[in-house]
C-alpha cells in the first residue's frame, strides 16, 4: 500500500535521488542536497506551528510504499505565493490597435509582467518514480493536496494556482526560452530555472518593462505559449476534472499555461466528507476506490474503501486504519478517487501527471 505523509528529515537522501531522476523543469525539486534540505526543514517547521492564516508556508510530502519502505515520489503545497519576493508571470492581455481613417482595427496579443506579492496558493513539486507509476498512485499524490486543504482551510488562500510545465524537449530547449528570455537573461533555460529557486532578484532586475507583442515572436514559438509538454497533457485533464481553469498566465521561462480554482469550489475539498470510525473490520463490502486521510498535521493519505453509514459512522478496513494511523472514534475525510463520469486509461494518466 502507498500512503502520502508530510517529508521528514530522515527522507532527505530518497528525496535527493527523486530529483536526480526527475527532468529539467521541475524548479521545486532541485537536485541539490542543500537546497533540498532547506526545503525539507521549511515543511516541518510548517506542520508544526500553530498557522492561524496563509504566509508562504511550504508543505511537502512523500508518497512511501510501506511494504519496502521506499519513497516513490513527492508533491507539495506552497501556502501563498509572493511576498517578500513577488511572484512572477506573464498575464496575457488583448490589445485593440485602430485607425478611423485607414478603417482599420486590429487586436494584439500582448504580454504583460505580473509580479504578485500577496498572491494564491500554489501546488507544484509532483514527481512520482516510475516504479510508483500506475494503479492510481499518481492520482494518490497529486488529489492528497486537496485533502489537506481541505482539512486546514485556514492555512491557505482563497485561490489556488498550478504552474504546468511547457514545452519543452528532453534536452532542456525551450523555444519560448530561446525567443524571450534568453535577450534579456543571456544565459541558459536550465541555469534561470535553477536560480530562480533560490533567488528572484535577478528576475526583477531584468525582465522586460514594457509589453511583449506576440505577433513579433516567430509562429513556432507564437505556437508554444500557453501549451504544455505533450506528457502534461494528462495532467491537466485531471486538473479540469477538479475544477481548475487556465488563468490566462503563462511562466516566464517556458510559456506554460497556469491553472486556477477556488479552493472550496475544488471537486476534491467540495466533495470530500469526514466521517467517525465506528469500526475497524477485515474487509468492506463497498469496492468504490476512495482517497482517504486523517484529520491530524501527522497527515496520511491512502486508496482504500469504507462502509459509510448515514449516520456519519464508517467501518473501517484494518490494513486502512493501521495506514492513516487511527483508531475508533477518530475523524477520517474520504473522496471518490474519480469523478464519476470520467472514462480513460488510469496508468496513461497517472504516469502523465506524475510527470508534470
């Protein structure tokens, strides 16, 4: 069974040895022991304060096989982007150029710098190992967010923001790279990405002032802005499935599309239900996969099945309860793994989704 819990120093070494594996493009996975570490403290400091609203905390959690003990991938939740250091995009806008006397009126593309100090919160950070691929595990790690926000609604904000990855190849080009950036970084896709993981002031510094017209940039990167890396495309269905819809931004670097929901409108948290465990038993007769977690900051999240009563009481199958760690009379909170009417092929979109 693979369960989601909050990362812990101990994981550091798994941790580091994901993100060797996982490609450029992932920003906050490093492959940097320090930087990793850094990460790592920030989340268990997080879990551990009393957060009465959103500040920019970090969450990052690991998805562990328990039979072997390995950890096969990771997620995490950033509480508020911007801040002290803004949080940067390119907003498309539409532009309307018109001359009376030519009787000609033309729309523009544009786009535009947005930098967010006080903006949503943000997932990102999903790799799964493609020994954890398959039998729903991607989907495992990436809805388990939702479950924790939904359980401690007070330690995010009103929106939530998913960064998508955009195009590009297994080299690490990126055309949208090579056509904007590069004249105003002059330096490479991979090492912008990197430093901006650590620091954003050069971001600041160097990003254009003034509005970029897209019709100048050549039709091949004109075409890239706003699309995803063909092995995202999964994991944006399952985004839209949640509710989520493209926030008229793109990143930076790549020209990835951004995605934005509600947070309480977000199918897993308006959805989920928390029921009492009134019984732990050997098996259940319902077979409709769930996603189910506990209540608590010591966070687990499982695939399982429950007996829900209308009472609000559940039974509980015992490998389940020993999983999330609870016992009679505790909370639980369980969500339909799927929506109902999605069709598709599981391992296809959970692989998809791992990799974004």
């Amino acid at each position: 069974m693979m369960i989601i819990r909050p990362c812990a120093a101990r994981d550091l070494d798994a941790l580091l040895a994901l993100a060797e594996s996982a490609s450029v493009g992932l920003t906050t996975l490093p492959a940097d022991r320090g930087l990793l570490e850094e990460r790592v403290r920030a989340s268990e400091h997080a879990f551990a304060r009393k957060v009465l609203r959103p500040a920019g905390e970090t969450y990052l959690f690991v998805m562990e096989n328990l039979l072997t003990g390995k950890i096969l991938g990771t997620c995490g939740i950033l509480s508020r982007v911007g801040g002290f250091e803004p949080f940067y995009s390119y907003s498309l806008e539409t532009a309307v150029h018109a001359s009376p006397q030519l009787g000609v009126s033309r729309e523009m593309s544009t786009l535009h710098v947005k930098a967010d100090h006080k903006g949503p919160s943000e997932i990102g950070t999903l790799f799964v190992h493609p020994d954890g691929r398959g039998g729903g595990n991607g989907r495992l790690l990436s809805l388990s967010r939702f479950l924790f926000m939904a359980a401690f609604p007070e330690r995010f904000a009103e929106f939530v923001l998913a960064e998508m990855r955009g195009v590009v190849d297994a080299l690490g080009h990126s055309p949208f790279w090579e056509a904007v950036g590069r004249h105003f970084f002059d330096i490479e896709f991979a090492e912008a990405d990197m430093q901006s993981a650590t620091d954003k002031q050069f971001i600041a510094d160097l990003m254009p002032k003034h509005p970029i017209y897209i019709p100048m940039l050549p039709p091949e990167v004109q075409a890239v802005i706003g699309k995803v890396h063909p092995e995202t495309v999964p994991a944006v269905r399952l985004l839209e499935q949640e509710g989520f819809a493209f926030a008229n931004a793109v990143d930076i670097f790549d020209g990835g599309p951004m995605y934005r929901a509600r947070v309480r409108e977000v199918r897993t948290v308006r959805t989920s239900r928390v029921v009492t465990v009134a019984r732990v038993v050997p098996q259940c007769a319902t077979e409709t996969p769930l996603l189910v977690s506990n209540e608590r900051l010591d966070f687990r999240v499982c695939q399982g099945v429950l007996d829900v009563g209308e009472d609000g009481q559940a039974a509980m199958p015992r490998d389940v309860a020993l999983a999330l760690g609870v016992r009679l009379g505790d909370a639980v909170r369980f969500v339909e793994a799927r929506p109902r009417a999605e069709t598709g092929s599981t391992v296809q979109q959970d692989a998809a989704a791992a990799r974004a």
